[in-house]
C-alpha cells in the first residue's frame, strides 16, 4: 500500500480547503470507508465537543463508539472498529510534523465530500459521496443572491 507522506502545514491547509468549520472537517476511514467528522464522533459519544474528540478525529474509526464490528463491504454509517493505533498498519497518509516524527492519520476528505457531509445529521445511515460531488453546502449562505 502506498503512504503519502506530508507536513503538518500541508495537512492542516488540506482541511481548511474543506471549507466548512472545524467540527465538520471530514475524513474517510481507511477501512470501511466511512465520511465522519467531529460532529459524528461527538454524536456517538467519543466527547462533549471538538476539543475532546480532536484526538480521535482522522484516527479511530467513529465505529467505535458505536459499537460497529469489523469491517464491512457496505458502508452504512456507523463505520467499523478500526484505529490507527492497533498493531496492524493499514494507514495511507503519514503527517510529519516539525520534530520529524510521522504521525498516521486518516485521509481528508474533498472538499466537496467535506460539506456534504456536513449537511447530514449525524451517523444517519448514508451512501459513499463520491469524489466527484457538486460543492453543494447547506452550511452558510451569506446572504447573496442565487
Ligand atoms: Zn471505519
């Protein structure tokens, strides 16, 4: 499996393309495949609130807190058990920060992926949104005209 290794910098401006707000910033799990943001891990009880589920965010799999099982070949939203932190390394993408250590953490998602998936409640069942989805936001609209 290939790994695509970037800095911290490039990790960080990769999400903040996503343009939604930090508690929507949207990954896939590497496993089942899974969109979810802080807002999934929150709802299914990882944390109160962005700051205690940041450690999860991009690295176990949001079905762990839902009581998923293993892996599955549909996605059907509640995700699979899967950490970055077991023995088995599966990850695709290392983020290096500043001291030079590599840190596996689960891919950002599109833009596009990021804020349709912002736009669903939480860990409802849901279809993949696949990369080529329309920037279609429910998220602010400020106020222009269509
Ligand atoms: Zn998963």
């Amino acid at each position: 499996m290939n790994v695509r290794t970037i800095t911290l910098d490039e990790f960080l401006s990769e999400l903040k393309a996503q343009g939604v707000p930090q508690e929507h910033f949207a990954f896939r799990c590497p496993m089942c495949g899974t969109i979810q943001s802080a807002v999934d891990l929150i709802a299914a009880g990882a944390g109160a609130d962005f700051d205690a589920v940041e450690k999860h965010l991009g690295f176990s799999c949001v079905g762990r807190w839902t009581g998923a099982g293993t892996p599955k070949d549909t996605i059907d939203g509640r995700g699979c058990n899967w950490t970055l932190g077991g023995l088995l390394q599966t990850h695709k993408l290392e983020v290096v920060t500043p001291d030079g250590k590599c840190h596996p953490r689960f891919e950002p998602c599109t833009p596009a992926q990021a804020k349709a998936h912002a736009c669903l409640p939480p860990l409802d069942p849901r279809p993949s949104i696949p990369d080529s989805t329309e920037a279609e936001t429910c998220l602010e609209s400020s106020g222009s005209p269509a």
